[in-house]
C-alpha cells in the first residue's frame, strides 16, 4: 500500500491498496456532508456494436438488489433515509456511482456502495423488468427533439465509432444484451486496477483507507482493458435534417475540438466562454437580447482522452431558424478575429470563478479528485489550473480559433418542422 500526501492545504491524499484500488481523500472539515463518488474507467467508448447501452444498463442493474440488500428500495432507503441523494451516471469514457450524506452516515453509506458494485444479484427478472425501464428512457429522449439533435450531432462529429453512439445504446442493442454478457462486462472492467473512490468532506484519509480496505477484502484485480482511438477527419461541412412536429426547431452546430490533454484545451475552453457560456456572451447578447431569435442559446465543450467537441445549441422558432443559423455562424466566424483584451480578462474571471465557487461544495471536490484521477492519472491542484486559464493571451485564441473554428469543419443538426435541407446545407458553405 502507498500513501501520497500533499503539503498543499487544499491538496488531495491518495492511496493505492496491493490489489490497484485508489483511494483519494480531500477533508473539508468546516462541512456537515461527505460525498462519496466511485468512478469506474467504463463507458459507452468501450462498447462493441453488440454491446452498445451495457454500461448504461449495468449501472441500472446495480441498485436492483444485492445479497445483503435483496430488494432495490432496501438500497435507496439506506441512503435517503438518512437525507442523503444517491444515484450514478454513464458517460463515454467512465461511470459513476456517487452519494451525498451527512457525515455521521460515511461508514455505512461507503459500505453500501461497494456493496452493490461487488454483490449485486442480477436477478433473471429483475434484468427483463429494466430492460423495459431502460428501453423508455431511450423512447424519452428519443421523444425531447433537444436530446436527440444532440445524438445526431454526435453521429456527425464521430462517425463509425462508439462516441457518435447514444451511451444508453438503441432499443435493437438493448433488447439483445444478456444476463451473461452483463456479468461479462463486469468483470472484465469493475476490477481495482480500474476504480476510483474518491471522497470529500469531513473525514480523515486514514478513516476513509481503513473502511475501503474493510469493504473491499477479496476483490481481485485483472488487466484494464484499452478503449477505441478516433481517428477520422473532416475536410467539409455537413448537415442533417429530421422533420418533427414541434413548437420549436432545435438546432446544434459542432465542431470537432481539443482532448483532454491538448496543450490547447484552455484557450478553446476560453472561447467558448466568450461565445455562448453567460448572459454576456456574444451569442446571448446578439442572438437573444438583439434578435430576439432564441430563448436558449448557448455553447460548451467536451474534451474526451483523444478528442473533443466544440458545439453550440439553441431552440428556435421554425419560421425564423435560418435567421438564427445565420446569426450563430456569424459569431462562430467572429471568434477567428482578435479578441480584445478586456474580453478575454471578463472571460478568464469567469471560469477562475466558477471553478472556486464550485470546490465549495463536497460532491464537486470529490467529483475533481476522482475524475481526473481516473482519466489523466494524477489531479490537478486548483491554483495551478487557474494559473493556466490567466496565461491564455489573445494571441492563443486567435490561433486556435483560425485552426478550429472553420466551415469545413462545420457539423449542423436541426431537429423540428423543418423542411428547407437544401437552403440550410447552402448556409454551411458561405
């Protein structure tokens, strides 16, 4: 076992138990919650087309009862009677399992959560009656033209690969996934060598090491497991159309962008702040506050281990949808000028603020700690990030946004009483 301290005061402590578990700590005495997340290095990216939605639904699977615990609401009772929130989360490249309790209640709360991730049952009926359940989320989002404009502009953005995939799969992919691929999956990829507990709040690490080790005795580690490169390029704009009888056209524009560890992640996260992140962005102001051309417009990024997005949304009036397309082009191209220095200051302020508000509260410290500790392997002090963001001149944005921000690399989705492809498509290539 090794222990890694920081001498930093807001620093995480990280141990690593004999069989690869990680274990990273940040007390927060001053805070009545602990929050407890355990990332798993899984998700959709780490699918086959036959096992597409099995993460998704493994996470599902999970709070459906264990050993110990043989009926689900034995598990959310647990937690919810103590006032505490549990639930979890499936993205391309992890999952996550997380809780947010009182202090008093870390112990039992932690216990629980290892218990369900090592001896859920699987029961044969219990996996049929979610099949349905995860089948209607699919038709519900399938149903809200603002999530599925977002699943046709990832299918652009990475064609012929899991990321362009829903992460909950399709109803054919979900309806063919089996008890024994379930258990499959789970071994091969919830092994120690691939998790992360990562907990906040008002506990000790030696504590929080010493009811991992209790919990975990027995679990055997295995070879993690590697995910899919992307590896396409685009070299012109394209565009998808999908009729739907709705009160409002929904539109996605997106660009493919930065990993996770590109050296240019800060100036893209930058100008996208200046674009569409806030009631004084350059989006917002024109579009809406201007124009009077959307009630919701706005843009933000992914950055993912090998790739990224750039991608702006907004729900407008079907009559008015090429008024609004053009005027978000319009500022997608104005971000290849130079921005002025006053610009850029207001929008490194803003994400230097954001970020200090947020570490505030227990979920979202434990939330930075796990997560980056997962993905890149180490975590990244506070300070140091927020010194990255203040480096970015207006040299750098004016750069990356030449090299990013450019109409071959267009991608438009619009979902909506829409009919006009062409005229759209013609809009893509000024």
């Amino acid at each position: 076992m090794t222990t890694e301290i920081s001498d930093k005061p807001s620093a995480f402590c990280k141990t690593t138990l004999p069989n690869g578990l990680r274990i990273i700590t940040s007390e927060m005495p001053h805070t009545r919650s602990v929050s407890i997340c355990i990332y798993i290095g899984v998700g959709s990216r780490y699918e086959t087309p036959e096992q597409a939605g099995v993460s998704h639904y493994l996470e599902h699977m999970v709070f459906k009862g264990t050993e110990s615990r043989p009926q689900p609401q034995e598990i959310s009772a647990a937690i919810e009677g103590t006032g505490g929130i549990l639930n979890a989360a499936t993205e391309h490249e992890s999952t996550v399992y997380w809780c947010k309790v009182a202090q008093p209640y870390f112990q039992s709360s932690l216990e629980l959560l290892l218990d369900i991730l090592r001896n859920s049952l699987f029961e044969p009926d219990a996996i049929e009656k979610e099949r349905l359940v995860v089948i209607e989320e699919l038709n519900m989002i399938n149903d809200y033209p603002n999530y599925k404009v977002d699943a046709l502009i990832d299918e652009m953005l990475w064609p012929e690969h899991p990321l362009g995939r829903d992460i909950g799969g399709s109803k054919e992919s979900v309806s063919g996934i089996t008890r024994q691929m379930m258990l499959d999956f789970m071994d091969k990829h919830y092994i120690p060598t691939n998790v992360v507990i990562s907990v906040a709040g008002n506990v000790p690490h030696a504590d929080v090491v010493e009811c991992v080790e209790a919990s975990s005795q027995g679990w055997k580690s295995g070879k993690q497991s590697s995910w899919a490169p992307f590896e396409g390029t685009q070299h012109e704009a394209k565009s998808q159309l999908e009729y739907k009888r709705t009160e409002q056209a929904h539109l996605s524009i997106g660009l493919p962008g930065v990993s996770l560890t590109h050296p240019d992640r800060y100036p893209t996260d930058l100008l996208s702040v200046i674009l569409g992140e806030g009631m004084s962005s350059r989006l917002f102001v024109e579009v809406r506050e201007k124009r009077a051309l959307a009630y919701d417009v706005h843009s933000g990024v992914s950055h993912f281990l090998d790739t990224g997005a750039f991608v702006v949304n907004a729900g407008v009036d079907p009559k008015r949808v090429y008024d609004a397309v053009q005027t978000i082009l319009e500022q997608i191209g104005s971000m290849r000028d130079t921005v002025p220095e006053e610009e850029l200051a207001k929008s490194q302020n803003l994400s230097a603020g954001r970020l200090q508000l947020r570490m505030e509260d227990t979920r979202a410290v434990a939330s930075w700690g796990g997560n980056q500790e997962l993905l890149l392997g180490e975590i990244q002090d506070l300070d140091d990030v927020i010194s990255n963001i203040n480096a970015v001149t207006t040299d750098d944005l004016h750069r990356v946004a030449n090299e990013w921000l450019v109409t071959d690399k267009l991608n438009m989705a619009v979902v909506g009483p829409c009919r006009g492809y062409r005229r759209l498509e013609n809009m893509l290539r000024l």
